[in-house]
C-alpha cells in the first residue's frame, strides 16, 4: 500500500497531457492559413528570367508559285487558217524574227484582198516610190505628187504585211521552243495559240505574300529554290521586284523572283518553292519569344528591376521566329526579363522570387 499514489500520478500526467494536446490543437484550428497572395507578397512571385542579348534574328518564309520564261510569248495567228507547215522543232532555239510556221495563202487583208495580189501591189508601188524620189530629187514632181505617191505606198504595205503575218508566222523574241500545240494540216482558229516560244535560261516566277512578311521582302534578296518535279536539285534566285501595293481582293503584296537556269531543267509550269530568310543577319537586340506579352494595348515585357521588383517595359517589335523576337526601346543588353510566369505578375513594382536566370 505504499505505492499506491505512483498509478495515480501516471493517470493524472496522462490526462494532463491529453488536454495541452487538445488546447494545442485548438489554437491552431483558429490560425488563419496563410492563401497564395499571401505567400507571394511575403516571398515573391516564383518566376524564371533570361538576360537581353544581342543575335542575329531570322525566319524563313516559304512561298509556293508556278514559274515561267524569263520572256515567254504565245505565238497566235490574226486569222484562222490551216497550218501548211511547221519550220521549228520542240526545243529548238529560234531569234527574234526567226520564221516558225507558215500558212495557207488563204487569209486575206482587213480590205479583203487575197495575198499574192497585194504582195505583187505591194511590190510595185514600193518600186514606184523609188523612181518618184529620183524624178522628185530632179523636180521633175511637185511635193504634192511626192506625199500622194508616199501615201499609195504606205497603204501598200501595211496590207501586204497584214496578210503576210496571216501566212508567214514568225517569232517577236529569242528563245526556245517549248510548246507547239497544233501540226501541218490542222485547221488553228486566231483564239488558240499555234505554239509558244519562252526565254528558259532564266526564269520568273510571281509569289503573294501577307503585308507582315512583305515588309521584310526587298530586291536582290537572295532565293533557295526547289520543285517537287525535281526534289533532289536546288536553283538560285533573287527577288526582283516587290509591289509597292497591295492587291485590291487578297490584300497580298506580289513579290517576282528570277530564277537562274543554265542547264534548262526547270521548265514553265512546274510548281516551284521560295525559301526566303527574313530579318538582318547582323545582331540585334533579342529576348526570347515567351517574354513577350500585350498589356493594356500595348506589347512588352516584365523587367526584373531593383530589389526584384517587376516593372512592365513597352517595347518595340522587329523580326520574330519560334524563339527569338527583335527589339527595340528602353532597354539594354544584359537586363533580365521574365521568360516564364509572367501571367502571375499583376502590378509593377511586384516582388519576384527568380529561381532561375541565365
């Protein structure tokens, strides 16, 4: 019986214990727990930063178009008429004025005379004229004589070479032959073409592009080319002409790129591809694609200013890729912007916690 107050002391310790517990409990229970705002104002905003840097900052535009003869002329006929025959062959070189086909002497002048007699008219007035000049020189003819015979000349032979371009069909530039669509004895009405002669050294080909990209676009800008026709080979080109308006229904600014040809494996009508790389190649002043944001109208990024402050900074945009985006404005190279976490920054002058920076 002498130990009979140990049990007791251990059930009073026990309960003692249990009721600092619940109190512990309690007051606790009654902590307010601190929200997300509150971390961030007490700790900062986590956010990630990279530093300005000076790069060059270039994309590639990729146009589609078809290309065609640097000259390119399809040879029609002013009256429909039977082909007598061909003087040129598929691929064959031909120069300005060269004959290509002829014929049937059926067509006839705007007057309606048939050929062989206005060249034989035509042949005598020419000589006339010739013998009018030696006697006009010896006055043996007034003036008024000289300008009748000139006129009867004249007349003369713009009928004989309106029906002579009926009959005798020649080419108005130098070039290749590349494409005869009618042959001897076939009926060719004055819609269709007889054949087309194309300049193929040299190609041109005409690409739209959105105002954005043709802003960037300026002449002898250098072109990689390729066709599917032919996907293992690459050809040169350079832009030649950009339009200065845009077009009034696609509102697309056309840009004529010259295609350099020597050994003649592309051909008019094949489907080309431009790969044209916009922006300077000299460094400039770049942050990185993610740092940008639109503000209040306005387009920048947040600056990682004093003490990690956020302070937004309004800045002018250049060229752009998937990573990289042109700068201009108040800010230098070496300043940190936010790169990631930028859609938790609410204010400026907000506390950043920076856990990462380049």
């Amino acid at each position: 019986m002498k130990n009979w107050w140990r049990p007791l002391g251990m059930l009073l310790l026990c309960l003692l214990g249990f009721v600092s517990l619940r109190l512990l409990r309690a007051e606790r229970e009654q902590e307010p727990v601190p929200t997300q705002t509150d971390t961030r104002e007490r700790f900062g905003v986590p956010v990630e930063a990279v530093r300005v840097r000076t790069t060059p900052v270039q994309r590639r535009l990729r146009l589609y178009g078809t290309v065609r003869g640097a000259e390119q002329s399809e040879i029609f006929i002013p009256t429909p008429n039977i082909l007598e025959r061909l003087h040129v062959e598929m691929g064959q070189d031909v120069r300005a004025g060269q004959l290509l086909a002829t014929m049937r002497p059926l067509a006839t002048s705007p007057l309606g005379y048939p050929y062989q007699p206005l060249k034989v008219k035509n042949d005598t007035l020419q000589a006339d004229l010739e013998r009018y000049q030696e006697l006009y020189a010896k006055g043996a003819l007034t003036e008024q004589q000289m300008d009748h015979a000139r006129a009867q000349a004249d007349a003369a032979e713009a009928d004989f070479m309106a029906a002579k371009a009926a009959v005798k069909v020649s080419s108005p530039i130098a070039g290749t032959v590349t494409r005869i669509d009618f042959h001897a004895g076939e009926w060719v009405p004055s819609a269709q073409p007889l054949m087309q002669v194309a300049r193929i050294d040299q190609l041109i080909v005409d690409f739209m592009a959105e105002p954005s990209d043709a802003a960037l676009i300026s002449a002898r800008q250098l072109v990689n080319v390729t066709s599917s026709a032919l996907p293992s080979l690459r050809f040169q080109g350079e832009v030649t002409e950009r339009a200065m308006a845009a077009h009034p229904v696609l509102n697309q600014f056309r840009v004529r790129v010259l295609v350099e040809n020597p050994e003649r494996q592309l051909l008019p009508g094949f489907p080309v591809r431009a790969d044209i790389l916009l922006g300077s190649a000299d460094p400039v002043l770049a942050v990185p694609a993610r740092a940008m944001l639109q503000r209040d109208g306005k387009r920048g990024v947040w600056l990682v200013g004093p003490e990690n402050r956020a302070y937004f900074k309004e800045l002018g945009t250049g060229t752009s890729n998937d990573q990289l985006v042109a700068i201009d404005g108040d800010i230098s190279q070496g300043d940190l912007v936010v790169s990631l976490g930028k859609e938790d920054i609410s204010r400026d002058g907000q506390l950043l916690l920076v856990v990462d920076a380049d």
